[in-house]
C-alpha cells in the first residue's frame, strides 16, 4: 500500500521529488521479492540468534549467488535492477529540472 500511494503523482511535486518516490517503490517492491524468495523455503525454529545468523548468510549465499537460478529470481532481479536505476536518476536529478 505505501509503495503504491509514493507512486502516484502529488500536486505540485517536484520532479526530483517524483523520481525519489518512484526509487522508493520500487525499492520497497524489491525487498518484498527478496524476502518472499527467501523465506518461501526456510522457515525455521533456531535456538540462538548466533545459529540464525550463521545459516541466514549461508542461506543467502546458496539462494542468490550460486547457480542454477530460481523462479523467484526473474521477479527480484529486474526489480533490483530497475531500483537502482530509478535510485541513480534520484541522486543525479538537477535542480534545474524543478523548475520547470
């Protein structure tokens, strides 16, 4: 719901501003990917936050970074993508372009 509400347009927002909500949906949206993509499958009970921690980054390793690639992965990775992007236009707008 937050990601939708930053991705329509207000009055008299700026274009800076525009680009920023827009980066900030799509980055929510992402996350969204990546926690649904990791815990679609490893959902469990640790007895220490030490032992999460450990199997997390073991996890995330085996999930994201090594082959062959999962379903979920065509979802988090042009949205990780397009993110980024959207971030960089964000950070690079001019002021110049406000206003217009």
């Amino acid at each position: 719901a937050v990601a939708i509400d930053l991705l329509i347009p207000k009055e008299n927002e700026t274009k800076s501003a525009r680009k920023m909500n827009q980066c900030m949906a799509t980055t929510l949206v992402t996350m969204s990917f990546w926690i649904t993509a990791f815990y679609n499958n490893h959902l469990n009970f640790y007895v220490d936050y030490a032992q999460m921690l450990r199997r997390y980054f073991k996890l995330v390793v085996q999930s994201y970074l090594c082959w062959p690639l999962r379903p979920m992965c065509l979802l988090y990775i042009p949205s990780t993508l397009l993110s980024l992007f959207l971030l960089y236009q964000a950070l690079t707008s001019p002021a110049e372009d406000d206003e217009e």
